[in-house]
C-alpha cells in the first residue's frame, strides 16, 4: 500500500523536480549557472536590474536576486514560489529554492528523496540533525538528505516543524568565499558602529543649528 502511494505521486513529483538538469549535473539549475554574472542571471530570469538586493558592500559585494517563476508563466503548475540567486562579486554562487505547499502537500520525505534519488544518485542523509541558515527561519531548516560532488552541493531541506520543503544549492568555492566575506563585513561595521554613530549625531545636530539659525528670527511668541 505505501508503495503504492509514492508511485501515485510520481506524476507530480516529476514536473517538481524537472527543471534540474540530468546527468548529475549540480551546476546548473534551470538554465542558472553557478559562476555566471549577475548580467546574464538577470537576462536569463527576464527580470530587471533594478530588481536586485544588495545585501553587503564590503570587503566584497554579495547581492540577491528573488525570483518568482509564476510571474512569468501563463499557468499555475509550476511547484517553485520562488528562488533566491545570490552573488559574490557578480557570480552566482547559492540557489534557495522554496516550494509552494499546495504543490507538495501529501509527498513525504521518502517520496522527494525516492525520486531526487533517481535522477542524482543515493541520497547522503545526514548521520546528525544538520541545518543550513535560512532567510524565513531563525532556526535555519533541517537537511534531510544530500547529493554532491566535489564543487557543488544540493540539500533537500525542510522547514523546522516540517510544513515546508526546499532546495539549497551552491557552489563549494564560491559559497566559502562569499561566507568570509560576509563575516568580514560585519565584523568591520561592528568595528566601524562608534564612529558612524559620532558622525551620525553630529550631522543631526548641524542640521538642527542650522533649522534654529532659520527660525529663531522669526518666532514670535
């Protein structure tokens, strides 16, 4: 009977997972090269440039692009709510994936894993809880099973209390990089806070002389 079940979901489960490239290829996803530019991602997703996040400046510049697959589709089968591009110095290096919970409500871990499985090899599960950090979860989200090389990684994930699925994957090289960058970044702002916030106080307060040295004049009480 159970087995039953999951075959009953391979439909679906087959247009989930059909936009990731054959062959075991973790590099691409939907046509999204890990190590193409920013230019040709933005190009290739038919969105705008001005549609893009930066989230650090320094010491390297990490920016997001956040795309929603629905807003270019004249139906409404598609199972991704949306995908998160991120970039280290203008190369694509992580891919978030979520899943819209319609699309993937009734298929268990073991049916996502089964057929993943099936186009990328046995599934690595994790021999301790392990999570990766996530945007929508304090928490991070729990890795359920993986399949990687020696460049690329790709996590099924779920969310804490189980009601969500995903995908995350990225680049090996890249991800280490944009990492330490992003560390580094904070740890300058950290080093950086006292004097912005002196510098900050003290342009608050020539404005407000100024504004007095205008309206004192003409006050009247």
């Amino acid at each position: 009977m159970k087995r039953a079940r999951s075959m009953n979901n391979l439909p679906l489960l087959v247009v989930l997972f059909s936009p990731l490239v054959s062959a075991a290829d973790l590099s691409t996803y939907r046509g999204f090269q890990f190590g193409m530019t920013l230019s040709a991602a933005v190009k290739h997703s038919g969105m705008d440039v001005s549609e893009v996040t930066v989230i650090h400046e320094r010491p390297a510049r990490i920016q997001e692009l956040s795309w929603r697959p629905a807003r270019f589709s004249l139906t409404d089968t598609d199972p991704v709510e949306q995908v998160a591009f991120s970039f280290y110095d203008g190369q694509l290096f992580r891919i978030v994936v979520d899943y819209d919970n319609q699309k993937t409500e009734g298929l268990s871990v073991h049916d996502m894993i089964e057929v993943i499985s099936a186009r990328y090899g046995t599934a690595m599960r994790p021999a301790v809880e392990t999570s990766l950090p996530s945007a929508s979860f304090s928490e991070g989200v729990r890795v359920v099973a993986r399949w990687e090389d020696a460049d690329y990684s790709l996590n099924l994930v779920q969310s804490p209390y189980g009601l969500k699925f995903g995908l995350i994957a990225f680049s090996k090289r890249l991800n280490g990089l944009a990492q330490a960058a992003s560390a580094a970044g904070i740890r300058l702002d950290e080093q950086e806070a006292p004097q912005r916030l002196k510098a900050e106080e003290q342009s608050a307060q020539s404005k407000l002389d100024k504004t007095r040295l205008v309206n004192r004049p003409h006050f009247r009480p």
